[in-house]
C-alpha cells in the first residue's frame, strides 16, 4: 500500500498486487486492462518511479470491466464502456456514479455474515432433524401400542373362550353323575 497526497488530502492507494487478489485476477490481466483503459483516456495515479498505484476509485471500474468481459462483452467495447461509466475531468477527479444495489463488504465483516448464515441452516436443519425424529418415534410408539392392545384383546379373547369352554366340560361330567 502507499500514501497518496492530491490536493492537501491523504488518499490510500494500492499496488498491483493488492488489486489483482480483490478482483481475483492476475497481476499482468490486471496490468493489461490498465494500460487498455489508460489508452481510452483513464488515468491511474503514479508515483515518482512512475508504477501505477491503485486508489479505492480505480477499484469499482476494474470490477464494473470484469463483469463485463464475464458477460461475454469484447474487451474493447467493455473498455469503452468502463471509461464512459467513470469519466474523469480535467483535473483528475473522478466522477462515481452512484449504485445502490452494491455494498461493500470486508473480509471479516463478509466471514461474520457466512458464520451467521451456516449457524442459522445448522440450527434450521437441527430443528428439521429434531421433528422428523420425534414424529419417527410417535409412530413407533402409536404402531406398538396398538399392537399390544390387539394381542392383549385377542389373549383376552382366549381365556376367555378357554374358560368358557372348561365350564362347559364341567358341566358335560356333572350331567353324567
């Protein structure tokens, strides 16, 4: 990183390097796109040994032509378009537009939202798992004891028909007496 001072102000500002592994690039694609947009007129800071430094201005357009030259964009008209996106005056301010549907986030902050997230579907599908597990066991539980009462009714059932019976054949023995 290095310190940039424009017009009394301190800007941070990043190497080549820094840029490439936010974009998720290589340095020479990101050396290339640099000397394409410099070509269609936009300017990057140097410093005094003439090496590009990156200011966070620079970093929405490299980001707006990766996303144009993944949509399947030629390199030259997504250059164009990048430089038309972010035009730059005479004095070297650049002009942002403003996009609403585009938050920046760190690396932690971004970890801290992932680790929320996993813990949520975790103790989601916990939950889930949970249900489904006491359901399985009230069904078991319903299965087996309508199975016990079926086998104590028709035990039930036998004793009953074997007393019955018995009292029968006391009676057949007593008429003979």
């Amino acid at each position: 990183m290095a310190e940039n001072g424009k017009n009394e102000e301190t800007l941070k500002s990043y190497w080549a390097k820094d840029i490439a592994e936010l974009l998720d690039i290589s340095t020479s694609n990101l050396r290339r796109w640099s000397i394409d947009l410099e070509n269609e007129g936009y300017s990057f800071y140097r410093d005094e040994h003439h090496r590009r430094a990156y200011l966070e201005k620079d970093i929405m357009p490299l980001k707006k032509l990766k996303e144009f030259l993944a949509n399947n964009m030629s390199k030259n008209d997504a250059v164009k378009a990048v430089v038309s996106m972010f035009p730059t005056d005479d004095n070297g301010v650049i002009t942002i537009p403003v996009i609403t549907d585009e938050v920046r986030l760190s690396k932690l902050e971004l970890q801290e939202i992932v680790q929320e997230a996993v813990k949520e579907a975790v103790e989601e599908e916990r939950e889930t798992m949970f249900k489904a597990f006491e359901h399985k066991i009230n069904d078991t539980l319903e299965r087996r004891d309508r199975l016990l009462t079926q086998h104590l009714q028709s035990t039930l059932e036998e004793r009953r028909l074997e007393i019955a019976a018995s009292r029968e054949k006391k009676r057949w023995w007593e008429f003979w007496k």
